[in-house]
C-alpha cells in the first residue's frame, strides 16, 4: 500500500493562483516510494502526462462539485525524479540561433493566455525564425506542446527571484510535415 502525500490546491486555484511550483516542490520532497495525493478543482490532463514521464502513475475520481482527487503513485521502484528543465525538445545542439524576429512579453496575462498568445504568434513565423517570450513562470505546458509541433526551445530564469522566465523559441517543422 503507497503512503500518500496530500496536497490540496484548490484554495490556490479558487483564488486565481497556479499551483505547479507547489506541485513540484511537494513531488521533489517524496520520500522513495510515497504517492502524492493531489486535490484540485478540475481534472488536471496536462499534469497527468507530465507525472506519468516522471516515472508516476495515476487514479483520478471527481469528487463532486467539480473538485477532482488525483492519486499519483510511483511506477515499480521510481522516486520522483528530478525537474524537467528547459532543454530543447529537437535536435537543436548548441549551434547559433538567429536574433528573435518577434518578441512578446507574456507577464502579466493569467493562464492559459501565455501559452495561447506563444503558439498564436509561432503560427506567424516561418520555420527557423526565432520567437522570444517573456513569462513570470516555466512553462512546463507549453513545452509539451511545443514539441509536439516540432518546435526547438531554450529558456532560463532570468533573475534569481524567478520572477521572469525568457524563452527563446525556433520555429521547426510539425512531425509528419513535408519538409
């Protein structure tokens, strides 16, 4: 039987917040073998997929009232794994990028509008532009999504109060696209 970590964020997500820093430090700070036992106000799809490449499994069950309680459980062995960082989803290398043709600053939009805003003005550039976005967190979703176009990315925290998240994004070609 998993011993389970609780974590609710339903107060955080009821006032507005985003709770996934909260997520990751409660998932970082699993002693070998826990489960983490997440409760949120609705069904958190792209965290399930993110869990399950962290070596986690899951049973969701809707509590009632559009609250969602979410057993995420360590697959064989795994602890939880490290953080995801920022590294290219592409072949990208370390090779010169070109200077950003378009730049946008994502800040002060609550999500998911960053992410929509990104992929809105990725969609106006032509493959091997680069994009620069400027956001207040990791965007852990949008990478997703950007590998599933076939986009390259790198990205950083730009102070050390990681207040300000840059991202440089160079347009690739979706897999399974004529080239």
């Amino acid at each position: 039987m998993t011993d389970f970590v609780e974590l609710d964020v339903r107060p955080i997500l009821k006032a507005g917040g985003e709770p996934f820093s909260q997520i990751m430090q409660a998932v970082q700070g699993l002693a070998p073998g826990q489960g983490l036992r997440l409760l949120a106000t609705f069904k958190p799809t792209p965290l399930l997929n993110l869990m399950r490449s962290r070596g986690f499994g899951h049973e969701a069950h809707e509590l009632g009232g559009g609250d969602w309680q979410v057993d995420f459980t360590p697959a064989g062995n795994a602890a939880a794994a490290p953080a995801a960082t920022a590294a290219p989803a592409t072949a990208a290398g370390d090779d010169a990028w070109p200077a950003p043709a378009r730049e946008i600053d994502n800040r002060q939009l609550d999500p998911p509008e960053p992410m929509v805003r990104t992929l809105a003005a990725l969609e106006e550039l032509a493959p091997g532009q680069v994009l620069a976005a400027l956001l207040c967190r990791e965007p852990v979703f949008l990478f997703q999504e950007l590998q599933k176009r076939g986009h390259s990315w790198r990205g950083a925290f730009e102070d050390a109060g990681k207040t300000t998240y840059r991202v440089l994004i160079r347009v690739g070609t979706p897999p399974g696209a004529a080239a």
